[in-house]
C-alpha cells in the first residue's frame, strides 16, 4: 500500500516499539493524526455515519493500533430497539474478518450477544400459552431482564485469554435460554451488542463505547417489521410503547457514556469502507514493505 502522506515524513524501516521512548511517541501520534482525518472525513460526508467521536477515543484507538497497547480489545455497541446495532455489528465483524483472512490473522474478533444474556423464562411463555401474553406481563426492556453480570464475566475472561462457552437465548419465541453452548476462544477485539450493552452493570467492561442512533419514524417501521416476525400479534403496540418509555430511562442516557455516536441509518456499505480505512492503517504499519512514515 502506497502512503498517502506529506512528503515531509521520511520512511522509518523499524517502526515499533524498542525502548526509544521518542520513536514510539511519533507513532503514535503520526497514526492518530491519520485517524483524525478518517473520523472528520466521514463527520462531515453529506451523509455521516459518524455523529460524534472524542478526541480522547481516537488517541487510545491509535494505542491499540500501534501495537503500543498488546492486550485485546472490547467493543462495546448500544441503542435503542431496531436502531441497527446489530447490523452495524455484522458489518464490523465481516469487514475485520476478510482482513484478517487476508493476512492469515487467527482468532481477530469474538462476538459476545447479549441478548444471549436475557434469563430463560420459557416456563412462563408455557404458562400463559404464548410468547405475546408473556409479553404482556414480564417486561424484556429493562437490564434486570438479562444476566449482565455473566455476560461482563465472559468478557473479561476472553480479555484474559481464556476460552469460554457462551449462552444462547432463544428469540423466536420461547424464551428458552441454553448455557454453556457457543464456544468463544480469546480474541484480539471482542465485540457486543444490545440494548443495554453500556448500563451501569457491564459498560466499564468496554475500552471502546459505542452508541446507534437512529430516528423515531425508522426506528418504529423497523420495530413493526421484526415485530411481524416475532408474532407479537395484537400486543405489538404496547409491547412497542414500553419498549419506547424504557428506552427513554435505560438507553437513551447511555449515549452520554458513548466515546462514539453512529448514525443508524447510514448505508452499509459506507461501514464497511469506514472500517476498511482504518484497517488500511493497520495493514500498512504491519504488513506492508513500505513501512509507516514517521517526522524525521
């Protein structure tokens, strides 16, 4: 990869970090600065899918990067029902998974659901004889419906470089959870998703907080269409109107922990051509010839 930089930098064959402190201070601050224009680039596109990012962020992101910070990182996405995180969230792993087959990179990404997370309460669906009675009565969208302490247990313990079998919750309809079933080895980034992905139980477990934002009008069209998939039936609009009340309560103020704010509604393809320019960072500082270019 060719670099695009000014021709005031000089190549700099070593790039990493051997014990002089100056070298690797440059590096870091030559690949933030490169992160600064790809964040500012897309804030101010025609149409951004970057809302907001703290300077603080892309400095630790370049930390990662650099190869300065050697441990995995978590990533940690949240927002409101039918927001898109989930989407967002497959993009992310299929763009750094192409990479990393690319290079032959074992083990890049782990995904940790946590909507896997959500207590099994199929006997309750059993006893009022459908998913959407059940829905009536026990109330999915508040945090003290998932066991968000296991989940934070997961992380850490990928984090630490330990395997771990994950649960998996049913969410068809039966409110069956099954634990101990999807095996997740260690992992250089671990990401996760959901609803209350950043509340007060599990978002310290993050070194990157991310919150989707979307608005009112897509986020109810979303909300029916999977609805109609989920056979809420006629409860949909009160099943829709305490997921909106709670989300003003346990969501909404979780966007203010966010180092990031995305937009929801961006096209697909525009996330995946974000990620790709920060991994063309990546590869060009480890895995090109042509090494990252520092000031002379």
């Amino acid at each position: 990869m060719q670099s695009t930089l000014n021709k005031s930098y000089i190549s700099y064959q070593n790039a990493s970090f051997n014990g002089n402190k100056k070298n690797n201070i440059v590096v870091i601050q030559l690949i933030e600065q490169r992160l600064k224009k790809i964040f500012e680039e897309e804030k101010y596109s025609p149409k951004p899918l970057i809302l907001k990012v703290s300077d603080n962020t892309i400095h630790r992101l370049a930390m990662f990067i650099s190869g300065y910070k050697m441990r995995p990182c978590s990533i940690g996405i949240a927002g409101e029902t039918a927001s898109g995180k989930s989407t967002i969230t497959f993009d992310i792993i299929q763009t750094i998974e192409e990479f990393a087959n690319k290079y032959d990179i074992q083990d890049a990404i782990a995904r940790i659901n946590t909507d896997d997370y959500y207590y099994d309460r199929s006997d309750m669906v059993k006893k009022a004889g459908s998913f959407a009675e059940f829905a009536k009565n026990y109330d999915l969208d508040i945090p003290e419906a998932l066991e968000l302490e296991l989940m934070k247990k997961h992380i850490q313990l990928l984090l630490q470089g330990k395997t771990v079998y994950l649960p998996r919750y049913d969410m068809s309809g039966t409110a069956v959870r099954k634990d101990n079933v999807t095996k997740a080895c260690p992992s250089k980034i671990i990401i996760s998703e959901g609803l209350f992905t950043l509340t007060e139980k599990i978002v310290d477990a993050f070194d990157f907080k991310i919150y989707v934002d979307v608005s009112r009008a897509t986020q109810k069209e979303r909300f029916y269409r999977r609805a109609e998939e989920r056979s809420l039936g006629k409860s949909v609009d009160s099943v829709y109107k305490n997921a909106s009340d709670k989300a003003k309560i346990h969501i909404h103020p979780t966007a203010q922990k966010a180092d990031i704010i995305l937009s929801g509604e961006a096209d697909r393809e525009a996330y995946k051509k974000f990620i790709a320019k920060i991994l063309g960072i990546i590869e060009e500082f480890h895995y090109s010839n042509d090494r990252i270019l520092i000031y002379s």
